[in-house]
C-alpha cells in the first residue's frame, strides 16, 4: 500500500513491500539487525512506519 505523511518541512511518499524471512536470517547485526513485530515497540520508528506495522 502507499502511505503519504506530511512533516513540517517535506512530504513523504512511502511504497511498502512487506516480506517475510522464513527464519532467522544468520550474520546480521546492528544496524541491520532484525526484530520480531513483538519487539518494535522498543523502537524508535517513524510515525507511518509504525502506523504501518499496527494495521498488519
């Protein structure tokens, strides 16, 4: 789906892919490193981003 947010000084046009890894994916790490939707909350994410990640 593509999600328009609007900032003070830009707009954002976002065209999300949503993928799934059919499991852990060894040798990565910070800042690649991947997190169960469980752990997002711990995370600092872009508004539309964790607008995104709620609706699935």
């Amino acid at each position: 789906p593509r999600i328009q947010h609007a900032l003070t000084h830009f707009d954002w046009l976002l065209h999300t892919l949503r993928a799934e890894a059919p499991g852990p994916i060894a040798g990565l790490a910070a800042p690649g490193t991947w997190v169960a939707r469980e752990g997002l909350a711990a995370y600092a994410l872009p508004a539309p981003l964790k607008k995104l990640m709620e609706e699935r």
